[in-house]
C-alpha cells in the first residue's frame, strides 16, 4: 500500500508539537506489534484523536488505517484526505461493508484503529462501547489493543472553540493485548475491553498536570469536579442530534 500523504502529516503532526510545546506522556507503546495486523480500540475525545491515537504506531513506525463514518468520507476537502490515508469507510445504516474492508487490510498485516464508542463523548468519560472491536479482532484472529487518550478534547472537540495554543500535555495510554476468539462472547468481552479502558482513562486524568484540569474546567468530567455534562446529560444530547439527523435526512429525501 502506497502513502505519499500520510508520512508527511505525520511529520508535520510532530513539528506542532514540537513548535506548540504539546507535550506527550504515552506508556505501553511497545504493546503495539512491529509487524502483522492488529486492531486498536481508542477512546474519542475530539476531532484530533486521529492524530494522537496514530502517535503510538508511527513511534513503531507503522501506519493505523483508522475506520471513520462514510459522511467524512463524503466531504469535498476531508473525503480525498480519508482515501490519501486508506483509512476505512463506516456506513452507519449498514456497517459490515466497513468491518469486511477491516478484515481485508488485517489480512494485509495493517495496523487498524477503531472508536468502538461511535462518537465523540461530551462528557469526556468513557461511553458503552459497540460490540463491533471484538467482533473485528475475533473475525480475523488479529490482537485488540486498547489505547486511552487524555487531554485531546482540549484542542477541538464538538460544541467547544478550538484551541491550538501552546503549552498543553496529552496523555496516551496503550493497553494489554486482548486476544479475542471466535468462541469468545462478543458481548462479554467488550465488557472486559470497557472495563479496561475506563480504568486507563480513570489513571490518565488522575496522572494529568494539575494545573491543566483545575476544578470546574470544561473539559474535566464531572465525576473528577469539572463542569463537562454527565453522562446523562450527554445522553440526551446525543439523543436530540441524532434526532435532527434523521429529521434532515428525511427532509433531504422529500426532496429529492
């Protein structure tokens, strides 16, 4: 698979954080393989995370072909960058044609990346994960690894201004590869997985700079005394927007 594209981002991503003093604490990133597929499960903070949850891979020098929705795919700007990538296309009216390409770049011996939360969290915690990562690594006999990021939503995320000033710390953590199996409970093991990675999270935000969370801050949950929604706050904000993309969808099939 040929990339033109991607080192060169990948070589400006490390000139901003070298220029913008972004600072990366990462632990466990010789979980990632040198070679072969594997499949990386990372939570989703911001519109950033494609960058920093690939920080792990390109420090093995390997490439994450990262699974994103179709509608990325179909931007005029983001959609050729998707395809420079060879990322991976996910229709959310039908996904197995995105989990069958995943399986196929696995066989290739790709380092593969998914958000098993489907979308960005605005709590900043971590959401009930799909069943979708398991099923994926099982299918193709390939190691999941869980990678948990912390401070991302800082830069860009949904409902906030972005914010690429200088000075601040991301955290990464890279999990313990799970070896999931065909005989394996899809179900119960995304609830291993889940467990997993919420205790990763729990310890990025606590090993965090003090001084970059104080209390009440936006982008600290608020089970860590930030003023971030709770989770149930943030599920029902969810629920409304998924509620206005049906309604333009509708809207946009009458008139057609």
């Amino acid at each position: 698979m040929r990339d033109i594209v991607y080192p060169a981002v990948i070589a400006t991503a490390r000139t901003w954080f070298r220029l913008g003093d972004v600072k990366i604490n990462m632990t466990g990133a010789e979980n990632i393989p040198l070679t072969g597929g594997a499949l990386v499960a990372v939570n989703h903070l911001s519109f950033v995370d494609y960058v920093l949850a690939g920080y792990p891979g390109a420090e093995r020098k390997r490439l994450t072909r990262f699974m994103a929705k179709k509608e990325v795919f179909d931007h005029p700007i983001g959609g050729p960058v998707m395809r420079s990538f060879h990322h991976i296309a996910i229709d959310r009216a039908s996904g197995q044609g995105g989990m069958d390409e995943a399986r196929r770049y696995l066989d290739a011996g790709e380092l593969v990346g998914i958000f098993p939360e489907g979308t960005i969290s605005r709590s900043f915690e971590l959401q009930p994960l799909k069943t979708g990562a398991v099923r994926i690594a099982a299918d193709a006999g390939v190691p999941l690894i869980p990678i948990v990021l912390w401070g991302t939503q800082r830069f860009l995320t949904k409902g906030k201004p972005r914010d690429f000033s200088r000075h601040k710390t991301v955290g990464i953590e890279v999990g313990t590869p799970m070896l999931p199996t065909p005989a394996d409970d899809p179900v119960a093991l995304t609830a291993e997985l889940e467990a997993t990675m919420k205790a990763m999270l729990d310890r990025l935000i606590t090993a965090h700079p003090a001084d970059e969370q104080p209390p009440g801050s936006w982008w600290l949950p608020a089970s860590h005394g930030g003023s971030a929604p709770t989770p149930e706050e943030a599920a029902a904000m969810y629920a409304e927007e998924r509620r206005l993309r049906a309604e333009r969808k509708a809207k946009k099939n009458q008139a057609g």
